[in-house]
C-alpha cells in the first residue's frame, strides 16, 4: 500500500480491497459498490417514473393465486361453561363466611373483578361476568355495612 498526500479515501480503500482479495487466493470478495451520491441525483433527476399503477402491477404480480391451507384441521376447543351467579356460591368464592375488616373486603373486590371482569373473560361469557360482578359487589357493600348473612343465618336473599 502506497502512502501518498493528495491520495482521496475511495482510492484508499479500493486498494484495501484489491490486497485483501490477493491473499483470499485471487478470489474477489463479492461486494456491493453504492455511490450514494449517485443514487441521490438519480432519484432527483426525474428519470424515475413510480406511478400508483406501476405499483399496482408489481403488487399484483407478487401475490399469491390461493393461499394453502392444512390438510388437517384443529378442533377448536369446547367453550368454557359460564360460572354460577348464586348469591351463596359467590360469597363462598369471596369467603364472606365471617366478619371481615373493610380493608381486606376491598383487596378481595380487587382479587375477584381481575379474575372475573367482564373485559377479562371471553365474549360468550360477558353476561354472566357481568352478572357475577354484580353480584359480588352487593355482597362486599352488605358486609361493609356489617349487613352481610352468610348462607342458612336467617331469611333467603331474594
């Protein structure tokens, strides 16, 4: 490699490359010579014309006739049976069998709305979510107010 002034970068590295070639055995690398500059007149040049409907053609061209399908197809899975809406069940499920303090009656609301929540549970199923949250929030507003009779303590719920 020759060391000179006045000698420009792109000169420098094309003799990089000529050396580096040489002692790969003779065999030229294969690399992709860009001149952005080069690039960047030309697409200012007005010479390239892409129309809509060239890029239509080119897209149509590219598409597939049929997209293939399986020869097998997965069962999809049975949709899960709604949950019970029985008062009593509900309360069980919050453990509303005793006076509890309103602070945790609030984190068991929390618990059961991220397990039951409407937005959380399949469309089929958002009805009965619905339901069930109604539910359980009457229950938690009864025992906040110490009015809450867990299962066979008196009267029916209507």
């Amino acid at each position: 490699m020759a060391i000179g002034r006045g000698r420009d970068f792109a000169a420098l590295l094309d003799e990089l490359i000529s050396e580096d070639n040489e002692h790969a055995g003779g065999v030229p690398a294969s690399l992709n010579s860009l001149d952005y500059l080069s690039v960047a007149e030309e697409l200012h040049s007005g010479r390239i014309n892409f129309t809509d409907r060239r890029a239509q053609v080119e897209y149509d061209e590219h598409q597939s006739a049929e997209p293939v399908e399986p020869d097998t197809k997965i069962a999809e899975p049975p949709p899960a049976p709604p949950l019970t809406t029985d008062p009593d069940d509900i309360a069980r499920e919050l453990g509303l069998s005793q006076a509890i303090e309103p602070k945790l009656l609030d984190r068991l609301r929390r618990e059961f709305a991220f397990r039951n929540h409407p937005d959380r549970v399949p469309a089929h199923l958002r009805a009965n979510a619905m339901m069930r949250m109604q539910v359980a929030n009457m229950l938690i507003d009864e025992a906040k107010r110490g009015k809450f009779k867990p299962h066979g303590a008196g009267e029916a719920r209507a």
